[in-house]
C-alpha cells in the first residue's frame, strides 16, 4: 500500500485527501505497516490488509483499558475500527503538538507503569509473538528479495523461536508494551504520552528491555540516552543472560519487516540485504538504520 493507495482508502471512508484542502488537510505522518494521517483533530491509522483487523480491535479494546487504569496513552475517537475496501481503519484523537523530542529516559516510567499493571479484564492480550509476522512480511516481499534471504530468515526464525519460549524470565511476566522505542512517545504540555499501542501484548516484561539494548548496539542509540532509561528503569535487561536470545529473535524480525517494503521502495531494499548480510556474517557491529 502506497500514499496514493492510502488516500484511496481514506476517500471510501468520506475523510478528506486532497492536499490542498483548507479544513482539514490530510497529512501523511507515517507510512509503515499502517499508513497514518493527520486529519484535523484526528489520526487516522489504514492498516495494510485484512489481516490486521483483529489486531486494530484489540488495540482499540486495550485504548479503552489504558484510559481506565490513567495510563498516559492515546485515546480511541471511536470504539470499533471501519473496514474499508479491505483495510481496518481506526480513528485517535490527536494529541497537542510535542514540546520536545521524545528521550529513552521518557520512556522509562511509562514502562514501569505498564510493567505494574495485571491482565487486563473484558479482553485477552496476546503472547508477544515477535516472529509471527516474518512469514507474512516474507511475503508481501515477493521476488524483490533473494529467496535465498528469505530462507535464511525462515532457518533463524525456527531456531530463536523455541530458544525464546524457553527463557527464564529476571522479571515477573505480564502485560508490555511490544515495541518500546522513543518514536512511540510523544512529549506533550502533560509529560510523555504513548502512542503506538498496537504491539501491546502479555509476555516477558525483558522484551521491552531488549528493544532499547539493540538500539544501543544496532541503531546508534547515544550510550549516555541508554544509561538513562536504564538508570530510570532500574535495571538493565542486559544484565540478564537471556538477553542475547531476545536480541536474536528481534534481529529477524526487524530483517522481516524492512523486506516488505523492498517491492516498491529501493532504499528499503538496500537496507534489508545490509542487515540480512551481517546477520550471515555474524557481525553485531554492523549499523543498522531505521526505517
């Protein structure tokens, strides 16, 4: 699914898309798993199959549960998701412009909040499955991708997959956030604010940890910014020996993930062989660039 694709969608579903528009315009914010929009007061998230329907449910379920418990987070503008031609779309109120970029160390306390919290009632949260997409995103990438990667991603995916179901968790397991980055907070005039809720999930509470570990290792995360989140955590998830399995798994994912853009986006191409070449290697030096 591509912007004009996207804009397609949000037509069928009688909000605005010419860029042009004086009140309100449509403004594209991310272009991902879910192409997402601002539209006046609202964000508009177009998920791009039919397959993400439950999890767009779910997402809007665990809203409403956040909300419950005040846990800083966004809010649903409505309960259920639409189905337009095939996409789930979901509507969020948007939130006041951010005052600062978001910091590791904004998003220390929020997890600790989460990491708090007990199972949520009226609705199940799922298992972390951190490698349930791969064979998806494989997919969607086609012949633009060697299938000899594909293979290779496939062989990593089973090996991690039941080294991870075997983990000894340092902490006690229950409901995470799934993808704990900076980019999903938002700084408001109130503090820091969650934003992407659709990975939430119950599992080991280590799988948050390891997201910003890697993006020390990998992503060129500021050693100082990862020291802080740890030092406002409480705990650095690379203490724990299990760490280097996470890791692993969350490494495959991420390779996953970038191939299903490669069809229609060269750079996304290139950035998919880079990590695929130094996962074959075994090289944990390699950068890796967000994307």
């Amino acid at each position: 699914m591509d912007e004009a694709r996207a804009r397609e969608i949000l037509a069928a579903a009688g909000l605005p898309t010419d860029r042009e528009a004086r009140e309100p315009e449509a403004r594209l914010l991310a272009l991902g798993e879910n192409a997402v929009f601002a539209v006046g007061e609202l964000v508009v998230k177009i998920g791009r199959d039919p397959e993400l329907l439950p999890r767009a449910e779910r997402e809007l379920a665990l809203a409403a549960w956040l909300a419950e418990t005040d846990i800083p987070a966004v809010r649903a503008a409505e309960p259920k998701p639409r189905l337009v031609d095939g996409h789930p779309v979901t509507l969020w109120h948007r939130l006041p412009e951010a005052v600062r970029p978001a910091e590791p160390r904004d998003l220390a306390p929020l997890l600790r909040r989460i990491h708090a919290l007990p199972e949520p009632t009226g609705f199940t949260l799922p298992r972390r499955e951190l490698l349930g997409g791969v064979e998806r995103w494989l997919r969607l990438a086609g012949d633009a991708i060697d299938p000899a990667d594909a293979a290779f991603l496939r062989e990593r995916r089973d090996a991690f997959a039941p080294a991870a179901a075997a983990l000894t968790p340092r902490l006690a397991p229950g409901p995470i956030h799934g993808d704990a980055l900076p980019r999903n907070v938002h700084v408001g005039p109130e503090g820091p604010v969650l934003v992407d809720l659709e990975t939430f999930s119950s599992d080991l509470r280590e799988h948050d940890l390891v997201v910003l570990a890697l993006s020390r290792d990998r992503y060129g995360l500021d050693p100082a910014a990862y020291d802080a989140f740890t030092e406002a955590y409480g705990w650095d998830v690379r203490e724990w020996d299990g760490c280097a399995v996470l890791r692993g798994a969350r490494e495959t994912a991420s390779c996953a993930w970038v191939a299903q853009h490669a069809p229609t986006n060269p750079k996304a191409l290139a950035e998919f062989e880079r990590r695929v070449a130094s996962l074959r290697e075994g090289d944990a030096t390699v950068r890796w660039y967000p994307f």
